[in-house]
C-alpha cells in the first residue's frame, strides 16, 4: 500500500513480520520489513555503551552515597557513645594541644567542678591549679609529648571548683597527637573528694563507735599495743582504765533506749573533756568505756584523773523530762608494771572494776595480784554453781516465824540451802551473789519457788492449812520481764493457793522505776500472794512509795535487833522503824531475834511477829514438822 524509503530490495534485512487480516470480504496479507536505513541506525553501538556506561556511573554513585551515609551513621553513633561516656562518668576529660591548651572539655565538668564545658577550657591552667600542684601537672603533660602513645604515671592536684573551694582530683596524660579526631593529648581527670568522702566513711565505721564518735574496740585495741610496745621500750608508764556505769541498765529499761542513748553521748562528751589530747577514749559496747593515759608519772596522776571523773560523772543529767543521777564504777591497770600484754591488761583493769562495783560502787580500784586469784576462784565457784544447779543440789530450811499476840506460829520463811559434796551444807549468804552477778538466780528463784509450793502442799497434809511460807525475791528475779508470768505458771502447776505464799522483796527494789515496781507489785498482789518489805529502814525508802504499792508487812532488817536493849540508838531506830510502820498500817516483822531481852523491847515497842535462833534455827522439811508438833503441845514464848 505505501513504502518509504525503501532503499535496497535485496533480502538483507533485520526484521521481519507478517500478518493475515480479513478485511471487505478478502484475506489480506500484510508483510513487514526493517529497511536499510533502519537496520543501519539500529546496528550503530554507541546507545548501548552509554546505556551500560549510564548504569555502571549509577551503581557507583549508589554505592558512594551508602558509604557516605554509613559513614555518617557510624560517627553518629560513636559521637553518641563518646558522650554518653563523657557526660555520665565521675571523670573529666580534657584534650590539650601541643601549646597546652585545651580543645576539648568534656560535660562532666559542670557536675563535678561546676563549669560549663565550654567556659571550662582553662581547667587545666595555672589559674585553677593550686600552686603547689601546678609544676606536677606541667611536668607530666611534657613526658606524655615526649612518650606519645604510653600513659603517664598518676598525678595529684588540687583543682578550684566554681564555688572557689579546692577538690582533690587525679590523673594522668596520654598523648593522642597521631590519632584522627583527638590531635592532642588526653587528661583524664579523677575527682577524689567523694572518693575520700566515702573511705572516712568506711573508716569511721570499721574503727569508730557510731553512737558516742569514739573509737570502738578495734581501734582501741590497736592503739593500746602501740602504748604497750612504747612503754616496754622507753620503761615511761602508762595507765589504762575501765569505766562502768553504774545503773544504766535500770535507766535503759525505765526510760528507754533513746534515753540510755543520751547518757552514754553525755559521757562520752564528759570524758573526752577529763583527758588529754593524746589520751584515747572509747567505748567496748553498752555502758562501758576504756581511757588509755599513754603518758603517766606513775599510779598518783592515774589516780587523779580517775578523781576527776568520779567528780564530772557523778551528777544527775535530764533524759526525756526525768532527772536521773549516774555515778561510775572505775578498775585502773598499770603499764607496763603490771603486765605487758594488752588482753591480760583489758582484763586485769575489768577485775579492778568488779572489786570497785563491789566497795560500793562510784569509786576506783587499782589492780592487785589477789584479785586475779580472786576472780579465779569466783569462776570456779561459778561452774561449781552451775553444776549443783544442773544436779539439783539445792534444798530448802524454813524457820519458823510467830506472831506474839497469839504466841503461835504462823508462817516460815525458806532460806536456800547449797549441798556441797565436800563443804557440806552452804548457807545462802556464801554464793547468793555470785548467783546473783552470773545471771544463775533467775533459775534459782524458780527453783526455790516451786520447792516452796510443793512444801506449802506437804503442809497442808500434816494438817496446817493456814501456815504461810515466805519466798525470797532477789531484784534481778524480780524486775525479770517474764518473773510475773513464771510466778502465775508455777502456782497454777503446783496447784498451791496463792494466799499461802508470801514474797519478800528487797528494799533495794523500790529504786527501780516507779510504774514499772507498780506494774509488778499490783500483778502479784491480783494474784492473792502477801507482799513484805524485806530489810525496812536500812536503805532510802520513799514513804509515798509504800503508801502506792499494795505491801502487807515490812521486815525490820536484822542489823537494828543485834544491838537491842544494850545500844540506845538501836533501841530508838527499831522503835521508830516499829511506829512509822504501823502508822502506814502495814505488818511489823523484826527478823534476827536471838533474847529474850530482844523479844520483850519488840513486843512493848509494838511488833506483830517475830522469827530468829531464840524460837528455832532454820529446819529441813522434815524437822519443820517434827518442830510444828511439838510447839502446838506446849507454849511458844521461852
């Protein structure tokens, strides 16, 4: 139909399509062919070198762009990671050039010294560096320049803060100079202020008491060696004293524990003001305290320091709106004239206190060789007692107690009685305060207790019902938090009325807190159980504390019967101790009576009852009975 162009008609061609339509009724054929001009330009390679050339410049600018952003990525996050670094750490890091001036500063620096980063650029100069300090620094900047690579020894500088106070810091210098994004060289600061902080911290608290600020037994103990090794050197002597408080136990429990802790802070405060400066204080734990004289003439200046104070320590002090008086107890050590080794010291100046508590207590006592026997003898009289106690060696005597008006017998007082297998039988008065200071009379007390209830039962089956049978309480048993709940456990197992059983308690009692003595005294007295006074008028007795506590009778302490009829001031004390009794309408009972002389001034002075050696010595349960018969046959009063 139309041909273009068509160049050559030879069979030399590159394309070629043929194609059948029906069109008017025919089949026509339609046959096409590339022409020459056609298959010349299509044969030209040029368009397919700058397609492939095109792709391969494409490729390479992809892969470009990818290394450029990776790049970039990748310092973003070291960038990141450098800074989390910089700005968290307790360190400042400062980069210097070779003229030592800083380019680089890092975040850290506002939080430990204060400066913003970049106004923090001159740290490191001799403006912010102490000036005793400064030539370290410089000196340690130059070996890193002439050592590139290697890092430096540490330095120490004091370096001013914002707030013009120095810190203590160290560090040391590395140089970088060859390193791509450093170029210089490295100081990396440490600040040892918090560091410091927190060592006095672990000192204070590994070597000194956290309550008082004294050195505690560790440190104590260390600096006694260092006296002990001088003065066996140099023969100077030299004084170690233990100091016990007297009392404060009783206050610990009466007031409560932060009281107890202001007293034992006023102490320590008074004490450290009766030495001197190279004198050590400190406190071993509860209330006692160690004063170690490191330099001393010889035993009069120990014994002027420990009058100082007894003086300064024996006052009364306000604790929690109560006004209580302390006095101390103390036992002095000679260096080296008595020993040379600092534990046998420790105990010797402990043994002195035990004997200066037992002289009465606010006093001091020097060490002697004999209370080293003593305090040997005392702990094998300990495990003696320890050991009867576990063998059931004790044993009750009762003697007989009368009353002169009906000149009959109406109770028996128990009096424990030790069983020795080769000191025979041992009276109470030999090992009571031994029990007393080991802590072994809680048991005892119980034990005589229950003996007690079982002899009031055997009593009760030999036919007298109405005898009553009188405990002894010692202040230990009896302000034993749990005393109250034993007592009631024991007469509930025993089965024994509690009107038949009568607790003397010691005078000594009534220094103990008023409400908790209350407390205790009403417990018992809801019980049923008779309450008496033992040894009336022989300490400080408050009046209005016998008129508030529920008491029945008072004992006359036997110390104002020996010397009746024969001392007029025996006679006069009893007969005022007999009148101030019955005026607060309580039960007089004189114990002791040995006379008839005696019998006959206490019944015309007034006295209900009466109990001594003139009526019976103290029985076993079985004499107790035979001895009980035979009175109620005949007349009591010789």
């Amino acid at each position: 139909m139309y041909g273009s162009n068509l160049g050559s008609l030879d069979e030399d061609f590159s394309f070629e399509k043929t194609q059948q339509i029906e069109y008017g009724g025919r089949t026509w054929v339609i046959q096409t062919r590339s022409t020459p001009a056609f298959d010349f330009l299509a044969s030209d390679p040029r368009p397919a070198i700058v397609l492939g050339s095109g792709i391969l410049v494409s490729l390479l600018l992809f892969a470009f762009a990818l290394a450029l952003i990776r790049s970039r990525v990748l310092a973003q996050i070291s960038a990141g990671r450098y800074r989390a670094i910089t700005e968290g750490a307790s360190n400042i890091t400062v980069v210097l050039n070779r003229q030592g001036r800083a380019t680089y500063v890092s975040p850290s620096s506002n939080t430990i010294l204060g400066y913003d980063p970049d106004d923090a650029r001159d740290v490191p100069s001799q403006t912010r560096v102490h000036s005793d300090d400064w030539p370290r620094l410089q000196d340690g900047f130059r070996e890193a320049l002439r050592k590139p690579g290697e890092q430096m020894p540490v330095v120490r500088a004091r370096i001013r803060d914002a707030s013009g106070e120095w810190r203590e810091m160290e560090g040391s210098f590395i140089a970088m100079l060859d390193v791509p994004g450093v170029e210089g060289v490295v100081l990396s600061l440490r600040d040892l202020t918090q560091l410091r902080a927190a060592q006095s911290e672990l000192h204070r608290l590994a070597f000194y008491d956290p309550l008082t600020g004294l050195a505690n037994r560790q440190l104590f103990r260390d600096r006694l060696a260092h006296v002990v090794r001088r003065s066996r050197r140099s023969q100077e002597p030299a004084a170690l004293m233990f100091l016990d408080l007297d009392g404060f136990k009783r206050i610990n429990d009466t007031l409560g524990h932060d009281a107890g802790d202001q007293l034992l802070e006023h102490v320590a405060r008074w004490l450290t003001g009766c030495v001197r400066e190279e004198d050590s204080v400190a406190r071993l734990g509860g209330d006692e305290f160690v004063v170690l004289l490191s330099r001393i003439s010889g035993p009069e200046a120990a014994a002027k320091v420990a009058e100082t104070i007894l003086r300064r320590l024996c006052q009364r002090v306000r604790l929690n709106e109560h006004e209580v008086g302390i006095t101390v107890s103390i036992g002095v050590t000679m260096i080296p004239h008595d020993s040379e080794d600092p534990g046998v010291l420790m105990k010797y100046a402990d043994l002195a206190m035990y004997r200066a508590k037992e002289r009465g207590r606010n006093n001091y006592q020097f060490f002697t060789p004999a209370m080293n026997l003593q305090a040997a003898r005392r702990l094998l009289q300990q495990e003696e007692l320890a050991n009867a106690l576990d063998e059931d060696r004790f044993v009750l005597h009762y003697q007989p107690k009368v009353d002169l008006h009906a000149q009959q017998v109406v109770g028996v007082e128990a009096f424990l009685r030790w069983q020795h297998p080769e000191r025979g039988m041992i009276s109470a008065q030999q090992f009571i305060n031994l029990a007393e200071e080991s802590g072994l009379i809680i048991r005892l007390g119980e034990m005589a207790l229950r003996q007690a209830c079982i002899q009031i039962q055997a009593l009760e089956r030999a036919g007298f019902e109405r005898l009553r049978v009188a405990v002894n309480l010692s202040v230990r048993q009896a302000t034993d938090q749990g005393f109250l709940d034993l007592f009631r456990r024991i007469i509930t197992e025993t089965g024994v009325m509690p009107e038949r059983l009568e607790l003397e308690l010691p005078a000594a009692l009534l220094n103990e807190d008023p409400r908790t003595l209350r407390a205790l005294l009403n417990g018992l007295h809801e019980t049923g159980a008779h309450l008496v006074l033992d040894d009336f008028g022989s300490g400080a007795c408050s009046l209005a504390a016998l008129q508030q506590l529920p008491l029945d009778a008072v004992k006359i302490d036997d110390r104002f019967i020996r010397d009746i009829p024969y001392n007029s001031n025996a006679t006069d004390v009893a007969s005022a101790v007999i009148a101030l009794a019955r005026k607060l309408r309580l039960t007089v009972v004189a114990e002791g009576v040995e006379t008839p002389h005696q019998l006959q001034f206490l019944q015309d002075a007034g006295c209900a009852q009466c109990q001594g050696n003139l009526f019976s010595h103290p029985l076993d349960e079985d004499s107790l009975i035979s001895y009980l018969v035979n009175q109620y046959e005949r007349a009591l009063i010789p």
